[in-house]
C-alpha cells in the first residue's frame, strides 16, 4: 500500500482506504472490484493492477522456490472445481458455509467464485494472448454444474438454460449477440488489460457527437433547403445532405419533434427517403466510395417525385 500511496492520487488512494484494503487484501483486486469501489478512470486502474500482478508474482515465485515439488517442471494435477475453490483462503468460507450446505452465494459471492476458476484461463489471456474459446467456457460452466447440482436454480430466465448465469452463447438471441453470463463478463474485463497488440478483437474510435454546428453548416442547410426536387438537382442535394450529417444528428440527439426537423432539412423526405439514408452517414464516408453518384444517384427520378 506504500507504494500506491506515493503514486496515486488522494482521490483514488482514498477510495481503497474507504473500502478498508490493506496489504493483505490488495492481491485480490481486479478490474471488477475496482469498477465497484468507484474506481474506473483507466491510469490509477492500470497502476493499481500493475501493482497487484508484481506482488502476486512475486508471491508465485516465493512459493515455487520454497516448493520446488509444486513448480512448473512437476506435471500439474488436474483440480477438481471444489479443489480450486478450497485452495483459495477468500472464498474457502463461501464453500464451507454456502455451497457445501446447498445454499446459492450472493451475486457479488458467484463473482468471486468465477474469477477463482478462471484464473488459469486469464493468466494465458494476459501472458499469451491466448483467447477462450466457446467451448473452454463451456466445460468451465459444466465442471461448476457438476459439482455444484443444485446451481442450476441460478439461470437468468425461464426460459434460459440452467448454465444461463455463468454463460450463455450470444446471450440465446443469435449468431449476431454477444455472449452474457459472469463467465463472459469476467473475461470480457480481462481483455482490457490487454495492450492493443495482443488484442483479438478491436473497435474503431468513435467520433464525438457533436453539441454545436457552425454558422456555415446550418446556411448550407438552409440553401439546400431551396432547391427544388428534381432529377438534375439529385447530386447536388445528396452532396450537402451528407455534409449536413452533423446538423442532422445534434437535431435527433435534442429530440426536435419531426416537424422541426423538416424545417431545417425538408429533402430528408425528398428522393422517397434516400436523403435519411444519405445525411445519417457522413460526408468523409460517402466522399471516399464516391456513393453518391454510383449507388444512390436515381437512374430515371421525374420532376417534382
């Protein structure tokens, strides 16, 4: 805790003192317990895990120096879940008290119990870049099931399967949905602590929703507005319309009623409603296909249609 006190803000290292971390306990934070203490700008998290993973190496590797029997060149045994579970000195209380009595652990509890089991699979995530698959998390899931019967009572929905909590692929709703489940989630947070080299998976930058427009757009917007709907006034009606996208989406983000709208971009109704299509996407999008002429240019449009 020395070590974070000199580096962190007082803010965040005040947040781990509310929330009574000590030495002792600071090995078991992760991204998800952070999140719950109020803990979620990226810089003091980073700092805070790098933090944890050297003290837990270090551990590892005062363990397997006064353990030689139990290091890396000994064939690991195949645990067992409850074996797992039992070896870990937090959660071994939950066992013993709740789930060796048939009782479900609280949600927070479940939480815990998934990060301990799926430890092995974060430690090749964030080392190796070794992804899960659907079928690893699986077998996780059943192992629990197996174990644990009376699990089952856990699932999300009526209607979901009895493995619901822990995972469900694409959350039962399709090939396009994304996983749910604790298992799911845990790993899903683990990815963040992946470098953006060792990732799998990246999403593009979104582009900031613009609160304000410039003077020369909403003029653009009204000179549109005076063009009358013809086939020779097509290309350059489509052409400010993708330029207006901002205009555009600051009046859908202020909820303006439809008539407001119209007001401001009457073409948006033009063309049988190409011009929605073509302001919703910007003018950079269309610019680089050079759509506006080769796909959404109307062949034969007669006037005043």
């Amino acid at each position: 805790m020395d070590e974070l006190n000199r580096i962190l803000d007082d803010e965040t290292f005040g947040k781990l003192v509310d929330n009574k971390i000590t030495d002792a306990s600071l090995a078991f934070l992760d991204q998800e317990i952070l999140d719950s203490m109020g803990i979620v700008a990226m810089g003091p998290k980073l700092i805070i895990m790098s933090v944890v993973n050297n003290l837990n190496e270090t551990k590892d590797t005062i363990s397997e120096v006064a353990n030689p029997s139990t290091s890396s060149t000994t064939p690991a045994k195949d645990l067992t879940v409850r074996e797992i579970l039992e070896s870990h000195p937090k959660f071994r209380s939950i066992l013993q008290d709740k789930l060796d009595a048939k009782i479900v652990p609280k949600e927070n509890e479940l939480k815990l119990m998934v990060r301990v089991l799926c430890a092995p699979i974060v430690e090749r995530l964030t080392k190796e870049s070794v992804y899960p698959t659907t079928e690893e998390k699986k077998k996780l899931v059943a192992k629990i099931l197996q174990q644990f019967p009376f699990l089952n009572a856990t699932k999300r929905s009526v209607d979901g399967p009895e493995y619901s909590l822990f995972f469900w692929k694409n959350g039962g709703q399709g090939a396009k949905h994304e996983h749910t489940g604790l298992i799911q989630t845990h790993l899903r947070n683990a990815c963040k602590n992946l470098l953006p080299e060792q990732r799998k998976f990246t999403h593009s930058p979104k582009s900031p929703a613009p609160d304000s427009v410039s003077t020369e757009m909403i003029e653009l917007a009204e000179n549109c507005a005076r063009y009358g709907q013809t086939s020779a006034n097509y290309p350059v009606i489509a052409k400010i319309m993708s330029d207006v996208h901002d205009l555009h989406m600051m009046l859908l983000r202020e909820k303006k009623d439809i008539q407001s709208v119209l007001r401001i971009l009457p073409h948006l109704i033009s063309y049988n409603g190409r011009m929605v299509i073509i302001s919703v996407l910007s003018s950079e999008y269309f610019n680089s296909f050079n759509l506006i002429n080769t796909f959404y240019f109307p062949k034969t449009i007669s006037n005043g249609v």
